[in-house]
C-alpha cells in the first residue's frame, strides 16, 4: 500500500505541476517554473521574470484512512517562514488527503490572517503581537481538495482544447490536447528527476516549445471583442427553462427594524445591486431558473450575466471556472485568460450556482480568491446562490456587506396560473379553471406546504396528469423516476435506484453530489458489489446505461462531471438508501445534508442513531423531522428525550423531563431532579407549574424533545414593550435616540443569542441574522404633508454609525431603506432583536416552526 501511496502522491504533484506551467504560459510576467523546489519545503516554484520566486506550493496526497494534524502542517509552515524568500513570496499547501479538526483550525486562523485578523494565528504559531513574521503568515494557504488527478489533468487538457486551431473536429481536439498534455506531463516528470536545480528549471519559451507553439489566446476569444457579441448573440436564444418566473423577497436581515410586507421584486433586482448578492432557497424554489431567465433577459437587453457552477470549481481557479461557464454558452473550449478578462469586467454579472451544494472547502478556495476581487470593487459582480444562507454567506470577506434575497415561495394565485397551463387543452375556459383547482387541490393535499415549491407543485401536477398517483414527496419522487424510466425504456429501475441511493450517499458524505467521470465509474462499481450483499444483482454498466438513458444524469456547465438531474434527486435517493438500510446517516452531518435526512426520515421514519446524529450537528433540523418520529413511548423514553434536549439547548443544564399518560396522550414536562414516568396526579399538579407539552400516542423521544424546545424558545425570546417614544424636537435628539437604539438593540442580540443557541448554531444563526450594526442618515423634516417624523436612510452594517444629513451612506451598503426614526424604534430593541433572531431560525428550520 505504500508503494501505490507513492506513486498516487508522486501523480498527484506532477498534474499540479502541469497545471501551473500553463499557468506560467499564459502570464507574461512569470518566467517558468522549477520542480523539486530548491528547499525541502516546495515542490513547485513559480518564478517572475525578475528571476525572484512569486509562488511556492507543496502538493501532498493521503490516503483516506488518515488525516491531518494541526501539528504536522504547522511544521511545514515554520520551515517555509524561515526562508528568506518567503519575505515576497506567497506559499501554499495543497493536499488531497482529509484535514482533522485542529488542521481545520490552523487553515482557518491563516485565513483570517489574510483579512488581517492575527488573534487565532498568534496563538497557534506562538508569537507576538509585534512580530514582523505577520505580513509572511498573510501569504500563508492551506488548500484541501476532494479531487484527485482526473479532474487537475482534464482541466488542464481543456485549457490546451482552448489554444489549438478550431477547424478541427472535436474527436481531433481532444486526442492532440491529450497528447500535448502527456507530452508536458512526461517533460516534468523527467526534470523532476534531475539533481541539479537549474535542471530542473523549465522556462516559458521552453513550455510554448513543448505545447508546440499555440496561442495563449486567440484573436476570437479576446474579451470583449467579436467573443462578446457571439456570446450574447447565443445567450439570447437560451431556454430559461421557466414556467413560472421565480420571485424575490429581500430577507428580513434588510429590513429587520421595519414592518414586514410580502410584496415580492422581480429578478431585475439582482443585477441592480452594486456590491456582491447573495440568493437563497430551498432545493426546486426557482434558484437555477432564475439564473436562466436572468441570462437571458439580460443578453435580450444587450448585457451580459454568465451563469457558473460551484461544482465546477477547481481550487484557486475562479478564471477557469468563468472560461467553462462561457464554453457552456459557446459549446467550444475558451482559455482561461478570456475568464480572467471577464472577471475584469465591470459590465459582466458573474452568477454562482450551487455554493452551499459543495463541499466546505471547496467553498474556503473560493472564498480566498473571492477575497480580493471583492475588495477591489472594479470588475465583475458577483451573484452567490445556494440553499443555506450561511453557507452561502460564509464564501464572502467578512467585511462584506451583500445584499440578500430568497426566492418567493409561488402562491395560490401563481399555483392557479401554473395549473392552467399544465391541464389539457382543449377545454373551455370553465372547464380550464374548474381542471385548474382541482389539480391544484390534489397536489396539495398530498404535499401540504411544499406545493408552495414551483418544481415540486410542477412535478406532481404532472403524474397527476398522467395518472400516476403518490401520497407524499418521496412517493412523488419514486413516481418521477419511474416515469423517466418508462419513457427512456429503462427496465430493472429498482436496482439502479438502490446503486444510484448508495452512490450519492458516499458523494453526500463528502459534501457533494457530483464526480469526475472515472471516480463516477468506480462509485458504482463499488456501489454495486455492496447492494449485491443485500441481494440485489445488477452489473455496473447495466446501472450506467439506465441512469444515462432515463435522463437522471447529467453534465455540469461544459465539464464532464457526472451530476443529478437536480440536486433534490441525489437527496432522495441517498435518503432512500439510508431508510432501506443500504447505508447509514454519518454522526456527524454536514450543514448541507439536511435533505437527505428529511427524505430518509420521510421514508423510514425516525430512530434513535438518526435523532441523536441530528440534534449534535443539526439542532434546527432537528425541528423538520421530530413529526417523524413515531417510535412508542416506552420506560427508556423519558432519558431519551432529555438527551436530545440538551444537545438543543445552548448551555450544559442540569434537568430532566417527566411524563405522564392520562390514557389518551402523553404529557412531558421539564423538572430539577431525575427523568422518569411519574404517576397521574404528579402529572396533573405538575401541568401548570413547569413548561409542559401534550403530545399524541405515536409521537416519540425527539418529537416530545423538540416540542418542549420550542416552548423554551419562545419563552426566551418573549420580550416586554418598551416605553413610549418621546417627542424627537430636532435632528440632534433623533440621531441621539437611533444611535443609542442601534446599540441596544446589538446587544440585545447578542444577549439572546446566548440564551437560545447552541454553540454548534451559532455561527449559522448569526449569518442568517445579518450585520447586527446599523448605518443611517437622518434628514430633516418635510415642510408639508402629513407625517411629523424624521426621515432617515439606512442599513443594516458590520458598525453603528448614525449621522444628521451629512452626504450619502457608504458605497458598499447597496441594501439601504428609507423610513423614519419614529417607524423603525416603534418596538423595543429587545422585541425588535427578538424578532430577528425568531425569523432567522424560521429561516434556518425551513418553515414558520416559531
């Protein structure tokens, strides 16, 4: 096994390696690069055409038995320190294998050192405040990848596509980039090999010679140029694959302070932010369509929006994700340098799809590169979309203030619209509308709520129409995919979905849902040998075949990644696999895995491996699943629910619960001393005394658990109205009144963020909040009219700064309102951070839970 480890890291070095010659091919400020550095420390030498080193990066494979320490990586960086070329150069560790929590935290507190935060890193690498090393710990990167060789190679073959000739047939293409890969591949290989350091030099006329003279870009591919125009050109004729186009609601971090109203905005909005946005919603909510429709709106109107995604993304290589995003839209290879011209474009709206669907460090890399282009504020605007709020946010500078929306859930009169349209034709307009509502009655019988989901209303108002009925939405799936099958003549889908269950359930354990063709390949090959176990036989290639022809696969942008259909798909079939025992639920679960746990509780219900892994890692999840919990009460009952209450509540208490029966429902309420069954008449003294819940017969440990937790929120967020307002006679005194509003009301927040969350929802709790500061300006009153208020503009901000009609709020603070002093302290700042932190945590559970 050591002998394959070697050989698995030596490739992995060398694929790096390559990459970062085609890097040096294309920048004509670097002058080559050196492999087998001169130090011990660097594998990889990327040298300026002063001949200084700019670039040094050690490339590390593991195999996925073990993991890394804090201690191991912290001493590559402190030999890298010591150089003294890390005076000017930037350093990076790049490894495949898996990262252990303390190497976690060293890569996280180099991170905040490159935002200038120095607190974390001090304290790991055990230096002062004043230590000139700081500047070189800012340049310091540990990268993890998930990715192996396949993926760094076919990037790299796609950039070398990118550069030769385009006459040729696409089969010609990728055979001579291939070889012209390979060619540079065994090049680099071989001077590695060398003992003398010059010798192991490769410069960048040596690396044009090897690629055989190409272009680094071709006159076609300069943007903006003709390229603009093909692109638009193209764009405009795109499907946006909508048929309903989605709406926004700005999320309540916007306007915490002021009266909510549901009046939505149209997607026009997105491209009218300044700063970066961020656009959040549950998995189907219209996220992808929106990109699609504001693709092509915008090329319609002569502008430019260029969808990308996150799964597409290789570490520290945003151009070339930009580059594979155009390729999608021109169905040819574009260099990464065009991606890095558009990156530069203060016209381009850059829209990324699917951040929260990826792993969190694939969210880390982008964050790294987001850093800065954020900061500069002069090229292209950035979109983020994603299902979690803070993931999503996580991927921008912490000093960034984004603008935040969610998609609308569709209402009863766009639900009216979409079943006109989905009802056979052919009848009157009676007729029309009586087929309408009674569609729209149907789907929502059976999926309650989620009929508010454009993609799941239109899914199940077509098996309707086509006879096929479901009672929920995993029987809704299983439809959906039995259909697929039948029209792409698919037979034995049942194996293919318990293969197709297992396979994204060990993607989802990495935080994914998606693979590089040959890792696809082995995924089901393994998966197969596994359900054999369980006595299903099927053949890999009998499961490929399927899953291709039925159309539940799919490729990603202009990549080869294998993915779902939609991403809800992979959920399903993972939580299938888990409800069917194939496989288990990790114990400790991932902040995006929350629907593959609702589908496998759907399916199979709640046990106690599924509610303990839930409450420690997603306590707010805790609160989607807990009606699936049907496990009979029984002695151990009592213990069980305690244990998963306190995992829920933010600090160690000493408690316990009781319950009674009164032969018809189950009553639990909290007590000092132990946990246990009590009799009828200690129950009954107890009901008024304790916070209590009546539950019903087939509700179970963590159903009773999370019903007192929510009794307990509420009771911690309950907050008194403050003192009227008093009469604000000038300027000065209302400035003065919102300043010292603003504050309290910070710290109220903070206040009670202690008292309801636990330590693991804290963070996502915060993100889903927003900036806990205020900014605002307050203007003089009008002359006329009717209101006797002080207008004021304003938004929510990382500080408290609050200014009488002097110039205009900052420019990063895009978000900003208009009211009055008067209106946004019409609650107390405990009731109005209350209110905040109760939204956050609807938005954080996924429905009105508080």
């Amino acid at each position: 096994m050591g002998g394959v480890d070697t050989v698995r890291g030596i490739s992995y070095q060398h694929a790096h390696a390559v990459l970062t010659a085609l890097d040096v091919f294309g920048d004509e400020t670097l002058s080559g690069i050196r492999v087998e550095g001169t130090e011990d420390v660097m594998d990889i030498e990327v040298h300026c055409v002063d001949a200084t080193v700019v670039l040094a990066k050690q490339i590390k494979t593991r195999g996925p038995e073990r993991t890394w320490g804090r201690g191991e990586l912290l001493q590559i960086v402190k030999r890298w320190i010591k150089l003294p070329l890390a005076k000017g150069a930037s350093f990076e560790i790049v490894t495949a294998g898996r990262l252990g929590p303390s190497a976690e935290a060293l890569r996280d507190a180099l991170s905040e050192a490159a935002e200038g935060e120095w607190a974390q890193i001090a304290k790991l690498v055990g230096i002062s405040a004043s230590d000139p090393i700081y500047p070189v710990l800012a340049r310091v990167a540990i990268r993890q990848e998930l990715y192996g060789v396949e993926p760094i190679l076919a990037e790299a073959e796609r950039q070398v596509r990118s550069m030769l000739p385009g006459s040729r047939c696409d089969t010609d293409l990728s055979d001579l980039a291939g070889q012209t890969i390979d060619r540079l591949f065994r090049v680099l290989s071989t001077k590695a090999s060398y003992s003398a350091p010059e010798e192991r030099f490769v410069g960048r006329d040596e690396i044009a010679d090897i690629l055989g003279g190409l272009d680094r870009i071709h006159v076609e591919d300069r943007w903006p140029g003709t390229l603009q125009n093909e692109y638009l050109h193209l764009a405009r004729d795109l499907p946006d694959g909508s048929v309903t186009a989605p709406r926004l609601l700005p999320t309540r971090a916007q306007h915490a302070t002021l009266p909510w109203n549901d009046q939505t905005l149209g997607l026009e909005q997105l491209r009218s932010c300044q700063g970066p946005v961020i656009l959040t919603g549950r998995p189907g909510s219209g996220k992808s369509t929106a990109a699609a429709v504001l693709q092509k709106s915008a090329a319609v109107e002569g502008s430019v929006v260029l969808v990308a995604h996150a799964e597409a993304y290789l570490g520290n290589r945003l151009d070339a994700l930009v580059a594979d995003a155009l390729s999608a839209i021109l169905r040819r290879d574009i260099p990464s340098a065009t991606g890095k011209q558009l990156l530069h474009d203060a016209n381009v709206v850059l829209f990324i799809d699917g951040v929260s669907e990826v792993p969190h460090t694939i969210r880390n890399d982008l964050r790294e590169e987001l850093r800065g282009h954020v900061a500069r504020g002069n090229g292209a605007r950035i979109i983020l979309a994603g299902r979690d709020i803070a993931a999503v946010t996580s991927v921008l500078p912490v000093n960034a203030l984004p603008t935040r929306f969610t998609i609308a859930p569709i209402g009863h009169s766009e639900r009216f619209q979409l079943a006109q349209r989905l009802v056979p034709q052919g009848q009157s307009d009676g007729d029309r509308d009586t087929s309408a509502r009674t569609l729209i009655g149907m789907v929502e019988r059976s999926l309650g709520d989620a009929a508010e989901n454009p993609m799941l209303f239109v899914m199940g108002a077509q098996l309707i129409n086509d006879g096929i009925p479901f009672e929920d939405r995993p029987s809704m799936y299983a439809a959906a995919i039995e259909r697929m099958a039948e029209r792409g003549l698919t037979s034995d889908m049942a194996s293919t979905v318990a293969v197709l269950g297992v396979v994204f359930s060990r993607l989802l354990d990495e935080g994914r849902r998606y693979a590089a063709p040959l890792e696809w390949s082995r995924l089901v090959s393994e998966a197969c040998t596994l359900v054999a176990d369980a006595g299903i036989d099927v053949s890999p290639l009998t499961v490929r075949e399927a899953a291709d022809r039925c159309g539940l696969l799919t490729t990603i942008g202009y990549t080869q990644l294998r993915a779902p259909l939609h991403d809800s798909f992979a959920d399903y079939l993972a939580g299938w696999a888990s409800a069917k025992m194939l496989t288990s639920i990790p114990d400790l679960i991932a902040d995006d895995d929350y629907q593959r746990v609702i589908f496998a509780a759907e399916i199979g219900g709640v046990d106690t491996q599924l509610a303990t892994a839930v409450t420690r890692s997603l306590p707010f999840c805790a609160a989607r699943i807990a009606q699936y919990d049907r496990r009979p009460v029984d002695h151990s009952s009592p213990g069980q629910a305690t244990e998963h209450l306190k995992m829920l509540l933010p600090e160690e208490r000493v408690f316990g619960i009781n319950m009674w029966n009164d032969g018809i429902r189950t009553i639990a309420y909290l007590t000092d001393g132990p946990s246990g069954w009590v009799e009828h008449h200690v129950g009954q003294q107890m009901l008024h005394e304790a916070p209590s819940v009546v539950c019903t017969s087939d509700e179970g440990p963590l159903a009773v658990a999370v019903r007192l937790w929510r009794v307990l929120l509420k009771e911690a967020l309950r907050q008194s109205p403050g003192p009227a307002l008093p009469r604000l006679d000038s300027i000065e005194s209302a400035c003065a009144a919102l300043q010292n509003y603003a504050v309290a009301e910070s710290e109220a927040l903070s206040t009670l963020i202690d008292q309801v969350a636990p330590a693991r929802t804290r963070d996502p709790l915060m993100k889903a909040i927003g900036p806990f500061g205020l900014e605002a300006i307050v203007r003089p009153r009008p002359n006329e009219g009717f209101l006797d208020e002080w207008p004021i503009e304003f938004a929510q901000a990382s500080h408290i700064s609050v200014r009488a009609n002097e110039g205009s709020l900052s420019a990063e603070l895009e978000a900003y309102r208009e009211s009055s002093v008067e209106s946004v302290m019409r609650k107390s700042p405990q009731e109005s951070a209350s209110d905040r932190i109760n939204d956050a945590i609807n938005t954080l559970v996924g429905n009105k839970w508080l």
